[in-house]
C-alpha cells in the first residue's frame, strides 16, 4: 500500500459547480498536509497546508484534514476554466514531503 | 525574485551517458528535494538534503546520485542514463524550521534515447 492514494481521475465537472478532492494516508506520522495546483509543463504551486485536523477556508478553496480517518480534502466553490489543472496533496512526517499522484481537474466552461 | 532555478530545462541523452541536473534556490532554505514526475506517477521523491552536509534516499534512488554543494546548490547525477530515467525532473527547497510552502523550480524535461 502506497503512503498516499489519490485518484488520478480525470474528473470533469460544469463551471460553478463544486468539487471534492480527495486523498487518504496510511501513515500516522503525517503532521503536515498541503495541496498543490499544477498548471501542464509548470511547477506544482501551493495552494493550502495545515497542521492539524479541522478545516481552513481561503477564498474559493477549503481544506479539510481528518486524522481520525487518515482523510484529507480540497474543497472548490463556484468553479472556474481556470481551475483546470492537476491537483496534487502532500503529507510530511518531519523530514520529507510524499505526494499522492495528483488528480487531472476539468472545468467544463 | 528567482526562487529556485533549475538548469537545463530540456536535455536529451543517450543511453549511458552522463550528466548533472543543477538547481539552486536563493531563499536561504535549509531543506531540499528533487522529484521526478511521470505520467500517472505523481512526483516521486528521488533524494532529499534536510540540511547542508546531508542526503538521504526518498521512494526511487536508483541509478541516481546527489550532492548538496551548499545551502543553496542541491545538484542530481545521472552516471549511466537509461530509457526509464526518461521523466519531467523538479527541485524544490523549503524552510524546514518554518513548516512553510515547499517551492519548486519549473523543471527539466530528459529524455533518454
């Protein structure tokens, strides 16, 4: 079993409306978790982190961690095209950072 | 504000030749990683450095080696490319202590021939 599972999708959805993305982790070490955006031929760009389970809201994005389950989320309001993209979570014990496979995105305008 | 630069960008090699992928951050991180990223694979973590001085293996080392010339040069070797080193290669540095963003340079796309 991988540390990280992440459906690669692709998943589409119509512009507006929300999306769910998810990752689950199978190791209990994992105190830091991020989500990163990653344009096609770019660097992965940070999107959230957090340390603890509960949620953090910026803007559009939410985030959501709970350690419990061993279940992270990104949340997406009102979607746009430009939203569009790869998205990837990441997980750090103390030394290191794992990302899962990353989930194609489509915002169909 | 250059972050962290990776040179080259694109390479093509044959097989069993050398070569070294550099990379360099000016943020002043102590922390940095080098990834490679295939189709469907996500980034996998190939070498990390916590610290100048130090290395350490990450998920796929293989056929790989790195040195952390100083806080800000962390550099990854090819000594013998194969076809299956073929792959979009990313560094990235992060301030440790901090617990902040890990930044990642644009990439070098190999290609092994």
């Amino acid at each position: 079993q991988k540390e990280v599972e992440q459906d690669p999708g692709p998943l589409s959805v119509p512009e507006g409306a929300i999306v769910s993305l998810n990752c689950t982790y199978s190791n209990s070490a994992f105190q830091y978790f991020m989500w990163y955006r990653q344009y096609s031929r770019k660097g992965p760009e940070l999107l959230m982190y957090t340390y603890s389970s509960g949620n953090k809201e910026d803007g559009r994005f939410t985030a959501q961690v709970d350690k419990s389950s061993k279940y992270i989320s990104l949340f997406i309001r009102d979607s746009q095209p430009s939203d569009s993209a790869t998205y990837l979570c990441a997980m750090s014990p103390d030394d290191k950072i794992i990302f899962g496979k990353g989930t194609r995105l489509h915002i169909l305008p | 504000n250059a972050g962290v630069t990776q040179t080259p960008k694109f390479q093509v090699l044959k097989t069993g030749q050398s070569m070294t992928l550099q990379c360099a951050q000016d943020m002043n991180h102590n922390s940095m990683y080098w990834y490679r990223q295939d189709p469907g694979m996500g980034l996998r973590l190939i070498y990390y450095s916590a610290s100048e001085g130090t290395t350490d293996k990450g998920e796929v080392p293989n056929g790989y080696n790195v040195s952390r010339l100083n806080k800000r040069e962390f550099s990854l070797r090819l000594e013998s490319a194969a076809p299956s080193q073929t792959s979009v290669y990313f560094c990235a540095s992060q301030n440790r202590q901090m617990y902040t963003e890990a930044f990642f340079g644009q990439g070098t796309r190999l290609t092994v021939v």
